[in-house]
C-alpha cells in the first residue's frame, strides 16, 4: 500500500510520530485503528437505536407528547 500526504499532511504525521516517540508508520495504524473502530462502534449503537425504536416506537411517541 502507498500513502499519498500532502506535505502538510506529512509533517503533522512526522510530528506527531516524534511527540509520541515513534514511527510514522505506527501513528497512521493507530490512527485507522481508531477510526475504524469507531465506525463500527457507531453502527453497533446506530443498530441498537434501531431496534429499540421498532420495538417500543408507540411509548416513545406518547412520551414525545
């Protein structure tokens, strides 16, 4: 895989990785670690919310009244 930054996009990255102290590399798995695993977090509460609407939509209508 390659990974086109923007020279601004690099240094951010090249600072970040000497504040943390260590590689580029590691801050950019971390950083898809946690956008990934946020995004399947807020599916997983977005399903939840889901169900709780169709199961109980009627009681959270009247109490909206």
């Amino acid at each position: 895989m390659t990974l086109r930054l923007t020279d601004d996009e690099q240094e951010q990255l090249r600072r970040q990785a000497k504040d943390e102290g260590v590689s580029m590399q590691e801050v950019a798995r971390r950083a898809i670690h946690e956008y990934t695993t946020r995004g399947r977090h807020r599916d997983r509460v977005s399903g939840a919310a889901r169900r709780v609407i169709d199961a109980h939509g009627d009681a959270l209508d009247r109490l909206g009244q």
